[in-house]
C-alpha cells in the first residue's frame, strides 16, 4: 500500500479498530518502515482522537426528569391507534349494512372502470397521444418560442411509441 | 447494552409512567452527553434531552424491537441536535464551509475560526468540536465519545457505514490542519 492509503486508514479503520487483521499488519508493516507515516499517525492521535476520549461525561440535571414529566402530563398518551388487523376485526365484528352495501357498490363501479380502461386502453391511449401532439404543436404555433427540432422529434417518438 | 427488559418497554409504552422512569435513569445519562457534544451548549442538551424524552414516551407503542432501544435513542437523539444547530446556524446566517477552510487553508482557516465564539466556561472538547460541521460532529461524536462501531453509528443515523467512514476522516483531517495551525488549542508539534 502506498502512503496516502495507509494514512486514509490511520484517519479511519485503523485508528478505530475497524480493520480486518490482514489490512492491520499491512499498516503496521508499513508503519515500521515509514517515518513520515509514523509522524502522521502521532499528530492524528494527538490532535484528532486523544482529546475526545478524554471528554468529560456530564449527569443529566437533577431537574430533567420533572421538566420530562412536566411536558408528558400537560399532552396526555393518547389511545395507540388500532392497526390494520385490528380494524378489519372490528369492521366484521359490528356489521353496518350501508357502509357494507356502499363498499360492495363502490368496489363494483372500480371494477367497472378497470375494465373498461383494459378493453379501450389502446383507443384512449391513442387518442391522449394526439391530444398530446396538438398541444404540443398549439403551443410552438402560437407561443414567442424557439423550436428545437430534435427535442420535438424525440417527443413525438416517445408519445408514438 | 442497556440492562432493560422488554417487559419494562412494553409497561413504558402503555403509560405506565414508572417503568418509564426506569428506562430514563438508564439512558439519560448518554442522551444529554451527545445532546451536549452535538450541540456544544449544555442548556440546549437540556432542552433537546426533554424533547427525546417526550418523543420516546408517546412513541414507544410504535417500537417494534428491530433495533435496540439504545439505537432507537442515539437515532432520536441525534436528530432532534442536529436539526437544533442547523436552525441556530441558519439564525446566524453561519455560511463558513470547513471543507472550503481546508481547501484554501492560509485564508479560509481563519475565517473558520473567526466565526466560532469563544464563551469562557468553553471546555476543551466543545472548542475542538465547534469547528466541524453537524454531520461531521454527529459522527465523531458517536465513535470517539461514545466508543460506537460504524456499524452502530450508520444504523443510529440511517446513513450508509461509508459515509460514516468518510465524515470520521474528514472530521479528523479538520482537527489536525486546524491544531497544526494553532487555531484551535491542542497539541503544536
């Protein structure tokens, strides 16, 4: 490994015992045989990494745990809300005739959409690409544009395809 | 590992206010100190420490056991401080880049400096760690004070473990070119 690689590892895996221990004896190899790498290690612990181990630990404020219980009792736990399972048991556990009705109702005017759009997808696809098209040449038509002819030619390709 | 059983979680998530003081007294201990380091100001780690809290105790029916409670709390943690100093940046219109310091170093150190103030009761590591950027910050944070793998560090902030790897040695070439130079205090040689 050359100097800059073993110095990104001293700045990180290294210095952090992140390294596999095939990576750590090649950088301890190195290490042996470089001084400028040895002086690069020595000013990164120093400057870098000692001073933040050394951190002083500070306790929480005595008052903390009151300014916590404080905020907690002036919003109140509301109930968890019911999850999906939940929610479908109770709907089947408390019949409600309209409602069952309305969902039969609305499930069957979806599946009507559905399949109308997949019988006559084709036909209304085509007519959204000539709608597409007349806009696209209303605007270049009457707007103050410049038209880029390529530009144009890829759309209309894509809108074709 | 936090010493919490699952059962005290669980009492904790339906109300029960005193099991979730047990889960406070074991955790707000490393809440305030990286509220504190992330931040530098004690009286914001005070506040950002209630706000986790709070969050923790309406949240906890949502906990779902995939990550560790203290995961879940560094993550918590870490969010409610960053986005903290990024609102007080943006208050002070803070615009200096450290990585632009780095770039063009015989100006654009002391810049950095200059806009880093200096309060009296200042300890050491705040001054050290004022000069890095937030995210930076979070992660050194975390892996020198906090002792944290980047494996942890990259699951409590839902990044990837190589962006860990490239904020650790970004922030660690900050404090050396910055301590060589003498700008903030630390070892000269």
């Amino acid at each position: 490994m050359k100097c800059r690689q073993i110095q990104d590892l001293i700045l990180t895996d290294y210095t952090d015992n992140e390294a596999p221990e095939a990576v750590r004896r090649q950088v301890e190899e190195h290490l042996a045989a470089c001084s400028a790498c040895r002086q690069f290690q020595a000013a990164v612990r120093a400057r870098a990494v000692e001073p933040l181990q050394e951190a002083e630990r500070a306790q929480a404020p005595a008052r903390l745990w009151s300014r916590v219980t404080s905020a907690i009792y002036a919003q109140p736990l509301e109930p968890a809300p019911a999850g999906v399972l939940e929610r479908i048991k109770n709907l089947v556990a408390a019949p409600r005739p309209a409602l069952a009705l309305s969902t039969v109702a609305v499930l069957l005017v979806f599946g009507a959409v559905l399949g109308r759009l997949y019988f006559t997808g084709s036909v209304q696809r085509h007519q959204l690409a000539e709608a597409a098209v007349e806009e696209q040449i209303d605007y270049f038509a009457y707007g103050n544009v410049t038209i880029e002819t390529d530009i144009l030619d890829i759309g209309l390709e894509e809108i074709f395809s | 590992m936090l010493d919490i059983a699952r059962a005290t979680i669980e009492q904790a998530a339906r109300g029960d206010i005193g099991a979730f003081e047990e889960i406070y007294r074991k955790t707000s201990g490393f809440v305030y100190n990286v509220a504190w380091r992330v931040t530098g100001n004690r009286e914001d780690a005070e506040e950002i420490a209630q706000n986790v809290f709070v969050t923790v105790y309406r949240k906890l029916a949502g906990f779902r056991f995939e990550a560790s409670l203290k995961t879940w709390l560094y993550r918590i943690t870490v969010n409610l401080a960053l986005n903290h100093v990024k609102k007080v940046s943006r208050a002070r219109n803070v615009t200096v880049s450290y990585d632009d310091a780095l770039a063009h170093p015989e100006t654009g150190l002391e810049a950095a400096a200059a806009s880093v103030q200096e309060p009296a009761d200042r300890d050491r590591v705040e001054r050290i760690l004022e000069v890095l950027n937030p995210d930076q910050r979070a992660c050194i944070v975390l892996r020198s004070i906090e002792g944290m793998s980047y494996q942890e560090i990259a699951q409590a902030l839902n990044i990837n473990i190589n962006t860990v790897r490239s904020r650790i040695k970004r922030a660690r070439t900050t404090l050396s070119a910055l301590q060589r130079k003498g700008i903030i205090e630390g070892v000269t040689s």
